[in-house]
C-alpha cells in the first residue's frame, strides 16, 4: 500500500489541478519523472526573488534524501519574473519522491525516478482509434464510399477505392503526407524493440490476439492503405476529403459533410499531379510529388523489411517492396513536393521539401536489394537536404520541412560506409546545435518553435538527439532530449502534460478539440496536443473563441499560448502523426 503521505500528496495537486490556485511560487518537475541514466532538473517559478533557494528532495515517508542548492535561470519568462534551478542528475535510485522548498511550504508534485511505462502502446492505442473504414472504438463501418477521383488519369469523379486509412487529427480527413510517416513510425518502433510490443487486439482493433504485435497491426493498416492510393505502376492519390469536413464535431459513421453527392457519401480522392491544385479558392502549392512518393516508398519498404520475417505475410511483404521501387521511380521521374489540398480555408500541410524522403527511400532499398544505384542515390539526395531543417530556422510554415526529422540521414546511416555515417551523424549534430544554441534562451532549456503543432518538434528534437546518441555513441544531447520530453510531461509554463492521461494522476489535456470528447465525454489515453503557439499567431487564429474562462490566465507567458479548451484547435487538437512521433522515445525510455 503507498505511504499516507504520497496519497495526500497526490490528492493535493489533483485538486490543485483542477483548481490551479494561483501561487506566488511554483515548482515545476516532470510530472512522470526522470529515467535514471537521464539528466535531470527542476525549476522554481517565483514572483519574487528568493534570497537562497535550497530544495529538498525527499521520499515517499517524507525523509529528506538530499539538498540542492538553487541557482537563477537567465531568460525568465513572465509572469514569474525569477527561475532558479537545480540539477540532481546524479541520483539515480528508483522510487517516488518529491521537492520541497526550504521553509516555503512549497512542495513538488511527486515524480518517478527509473524507467517509463510502456505508454508507446497507449499511443498505438490513440491511432487505432482513428481508424477509418471500420473503427473499433465505435465498432461502426465509415466512409464506405471513398472515394470520387480528381486531377488524376482518370476522368473526374472515377470511382477508385480509397476506403481505409486513418482519421487525421480530431477530424475526418485522410492524408497520404501523415499517414506514411506514422506508418513509418510504427514499423520502426516494432524494429527498435521487437519483442516488447503486446498482442491483445486482432487484425480490425477489437479485442483477441492474433499472433502479431499490435505494432503491426497498425502498420500493416497504414500499409495496407498506401497500397490503395497506389493501384497502378504509375498512379497515387494523396489526399481524400478536404476542409468541406469542418461541419461540427461528429462520429465517422454519421458523417454530415456534403461533398456534392449528399451527406455520409462520396469524398474526393486528390491525384498526385505534381503541381498546385483546389477545387475552390484556395490552391496549393507543388513543383513535384517526391515527397510523397519518396516517403510512401521508404515506409513500403520499411514493411518488407517487418513482414518479410512472418510466414503468413511474406506474400504480402513482396506486394509492398514491389510498390516501394514504382513509388521510387515515380519520385525520381517528378522529384519536387506536393502540398496538401484545402477548400474554404486557409490552412493547410505545407510541405516544402523531398530529396530527404527520397534519400529515406533509395538507402531502405539499397538494404533490401543491395544494388549501388540506390547507395548512389541515396547520398545524392543527402548532399541535396544536407543540414537543411526547421531546426535552421527561426520560424517556418504550418508542416514546412515534414517531417520534422531527417529520417533519410538515419537510414543512410544505417547502411552506409564510415565515411557516410560520419557526414549522417554531422548533419545531425549540426541541427542539435542550432535547438541547443535557442535552448540557452528560456529557463526550460528548449529549443524548438512555438508555430503551429509544436509539441511534434519537440518530441522530434528528443527523438533526434536520441538517434543521434545511437549514431555516434556520443552522449552530449542527453540533456537537450531529456529537457524536450520533460516540457511534453509537465516541466512547462502550465504544469500540464501535453499527453492525454500521461502521466496517470497529472494534470492533462481533457477537454481537448475532438469528435470522442465532445460527443461521448469520453477522453482517449496517449494522443499529443498540438500544443502552445507564439502569441502572434495565436492572436490571429480563425474561428477561435474559448468556451470557458482560461484556466491557465494566471500562468500563461506573454509570447506563446496554451488552451484546454475543446475551442482552441490550434493548441489543443490531438493528432495523428504528433503522436506517433512519441513513439521512438517512449520505446526507447519504457520498461522491456
């Protein structure tokens, strides 16, 4: 049974959660805690100066362990106008324990020393939810009649079956650009841990093993998937539906939005053309279909390279490395990008960049065939993106250099020579370098911009630093990884997790923008929100008006913005692919 102490601890800041009482001093930690042989930190938030802040980190019987001298953070951001902070990574030994403020009063949520749960299957959870074609959450078929096609070979408003897939984020639509990444991911955190993953659900997500891991489960429906939007050598559909969708929050099965055909039926399914389209207003913008082609090819790939080991599926692996090498050729003969499509609306995905997922897709299929032209390839369009990321920047556009990781540079690592790795793993560390120089800037020591869905690139910083370790055995972006995953948990502004339900008993989002919440007042564990934005584009956001009074007023700095609030979409939204991108961490830092 847990000490009496940690249940009234507990039971302080689940009120306090709920509440957030404004306070003139808070201590942030992250809420989960601090895997041992990772750095730790934790931050004091004052309104005052403190003449001299020592915590005591104490166990689950309240007995005082050991004693940390503070020191001021530079940077601070308001309304705390002074930070101190305190490094205890060298306590490693696994239990439960919380800070404690000198003669303050002022305790700590309670933290985890040791490694994490295995949330990634959480995660995996969160995606099989927004399975469409037949979702097990519902246990209801959907959008049976995706889809009618446009800009493609074939005449507009073709039949072609487009049927499957996922929902992309707290709303209806279907994208090739997000799909194939979280498949991609999916497939790499099975290759990270093979055998860590469960088997509990059967191949359509309800209950009952079926002698494959979940993992691949979820993969083999993403694949199964791009399968579809490629049906011949030389044809792929990147996107089906379009903003028409925003009509309302609403389940799958009982879709409203009206495409021309009537509600609940056909949906356009958008040809890659390689150049801009829409079928209103709004255009996007393309000089190619590399991007996709190339991404979609390297997760084909991917899965030949899973499946090709189970018996039952090898027939099935042969089908996705054929596709993989037509969906290669298709991005070389048109290498350039294609954006995603919007209607009524501004916004939309607007990748910019390919040779890194063609890169992604020549070094996978070099380690399947061995043939040199794919090594070749593969190196050329390396030197093509060489360090160029969002990671350079001081701002981009909403999904400009998807995904926010180079996975191409890690691929090629893998199968390259020494002189390969070493230019792979210099890309990296160039990219790390300019987070690391942004993170000297803030007391949280992060590094990532505040634009729209930024919870995706601070789990890819962590995600980066983390290959990167892997790459060259160096551990120098250990802090710069565990800081990046201690703001997704907790060790923020708010207090808050940006993963719902994780940790279990913190303050996390709930009353987020999704059809789940709205309608069944249900919330679904392990989806990242989309997560704070700059004040300036916040400011600017369309159709955003809160429901409730911010319960965050008192804690929001003045330059970035975060909401739980089902109004706020910008912030708040969950999404497919920011969850996957939890992924590779969450393996990486979970028990075996």
């Amino acid at each position: 049974m847990k000490n009496s102490l940690i249940l009234t601890l507990l039971l302080f800041y689940s009120c306090a959660s709920l509440l957030h009482a404004q306070s003139p001093i808070e201590i942030r930690v992250n809420l989960r805690g601090y895997p041992g042989d990772m750095p730790k930190e934790v931050l004091i938030l004052s309104k005052g100066a403190l003449d001299n802040p020592v915590l005591k980190l104490k166990n689950e019987k309240g007995v005082t362990l050991k004693e940390y001298q503070c020191i001021p953070s530079e940077n601070p951001w308001p309304p705390f106008p002074y930070y101190y902070k305190a490094d205890f990574s060298g306590f490693k030994e696994r239990g439960k324990y919380y800070f404690e403020l000198g003669e303050n009063n002022i305790v700590s949520p309670v933290f985890t020393v040791g490694s994490y749960p295995n949330w990634q299957e959480d995660v995996i959870g969160f995606i099989r939810t927004q399975r469409c074609g037949f979702n097990p959450y519902t246990k209801a078929f959907c959008h049976q009649k995706d889809g009618l096609s446009f800009f493609g070979k074939r005449p507009d408003s073709t039949r072609i079956d487009a049927t499957g897939g996922w929902h992309d984020a707290g709303d209806q639509l279907k994208y090739l650009i997000t799909g194939s990444n979280t498949t991609a991911r999916l497939l790499m955190a099975y290759q990270m841990k093979p055998h860590s993953f469960k088997d509990v659900v059967d191949a359509r997500g309800l209950k009952g093993a079926n002698n494959l891991p979940d993992v691949l489960d979820e993969a083999k429906w993403g694949l199964e998937w791009i399968l579809k939007l490629h049906p011949s050598p030389d044809e792929l559909y990147h996107q089906v539906a379009d903003d028409r969708d925003h009509r309302g929050f609403k389940l799958p099965h009982e879709e409203n939005a009206d495409y021309g055909w009537g509600p609940n039926s056909f949906r356009p399914v958008y040809f890659a053309t390689g150049k801009p389209q829409g079928l209103s207003k709004y255009k996007s913008k393309a000089t190619g279909i590399a991007n996709l082609a190339g991404r979609s090819s390297a997760t084909l790939a991917l899965g030949y390279q899973v499946f090709i080991n189970f018996e039952e599926y090898k027939v099935f692996a042969q089908t996705c490395l054929k596709a993989a090498k037509e969906l290669y050729q298709m991005g070389k003969s048109q290498e350039g990008y294609q954006q995603g499509n919007s209607f009524g609306a501004p916004y939309r995905y607007e990748e910019n960049t390919w040779a890194d997922d063609m890169e992604w897709a020549a070094a996978c299929l070099y380690k399947i065939t061995k043939k040199k032209e794919f090594l070749r390839d593969a190196r050329g369009y390396a030197k093509i993106i060489g360090n160029w990321s969002w990671m350079e920047r001081d701002t981009a556009s909403h999904y400009e250099m998807y995904p926010f990781i180079n996975m191409g540079h890690y691929a090629l690592w893998q199968v390259g020579s020494s002189k390969d790795k070493k230019e792979m793993s210099a890309y990296y560390k160039h990219n790390l370098e300019q987070v690391k120089k942004r993170s000297r800037e803030n007391p949280y020591g992060i590094g990532h911009l505040f634009i729209w869905c930024s919870n995706n690139l601070a789990a890819a910083v962590a995600t980066q630093a983390m290959l990167y370790e892997e790459m060259t055995g160096s551990t120098e972006y250990r802090p710069l990884m565990q800081n990046h995953i201690n703001w997704l948990l907790g060790l923020n502004p708010w207090s808050s997790s940006m993963i719902t339900e994780i940790p279990e008993n913190s303050d996390t989002p709930v009353d987020v923008h999704m059809p789940f919440w709205r309608i069944y007042k249900k919330s679904i564990k392990g989806s990242l929100v989309d997560g704070p934005l700059w004040s300036t584009i916040h400011d600017k956001m369309l159709g955003i008006a809160l429901s409730k009074p911010d319960e965050y007023a008192h804690l929001q700095p003045d330059h970035i913005k975060y909401m739980d609030d089902w109004a706020d979409y910008s912030t708040n939204e969950p999404t497919l692919d920011g969850s996957a991108e939890l992924l590779l961490i969450l393996t990486r830092l979970s028990n075996d």
